[in-house]
C-alpha cells in the first residue's frame, strides 16, 4: 500500500529487545504529512484498539518517539500475516 508504513508493536523497550510483540501492527499513514506538537512530531495512524492480539483497529495519531520506542518497521506481507483485522479496516477504506 502505498503511502502507509507498518509497524509490529511491542508493549515495552524491553519486549522489543526480546522480540516479543502483541500480536499487533500499527499503520502509520505517512502520506498525509506531521504535525508538531509539544516539539514532538506527530502522524497519523490506524492502530490496535486494545493489546489482544489481531485487535480491531480504529483512526489515531501516533508520536516518533512511541514508534522508535516500542516498534519495529516490518513488510507489509508480514503485517497481513499478524493483523488481519487490521487490513479488514484498510482495504474497506480503499
């Protein structure tokens, strides 16, 4: 999907060190630009609603610092393969 990056989310530093993720991928909508508040950059985004893994997923704005902090960028095949709910949403809105 053009214009989206995937990232698989982690509940913790330490779990990302460890690769354990929440069976969740945040889609971070880079095509529609940042915004900076509070000197932190913002994007927006279609995430997890809940930690339960393959979660339903609603519209939200997501900050650098949580992605550098508790995500890891993965393909989006990958992100398919781990949150179908998530695609469900995205495909629906195309």
């Amino acid at each position: 999907m053009k214009g989206i990056r995937f990232y698989l989310e982690h509940n913790s530093k330490r779990d990302k060190r460890q690769n354990n993720h929440n069976g969740n991928v945040l889609a971070v909508i880079v095509a529609n630009g940042y915004w900076i508040r509070d000197n932190e950059i913002f994007q927006d985004a279609i995430g997890a609603l809940t930690y339960n893994p393959n979660s339903v997923v609603c519209s939200t704005s997501v900050s650098d610092s949580y992605i550098r902090e508790n995500c890891k960028r993965i393909s989006e095949r990958k992100a398919r393969e781990i949150h179908p709910n998530l695609f469900t949403y995205l495909d629906e809105a195309n």
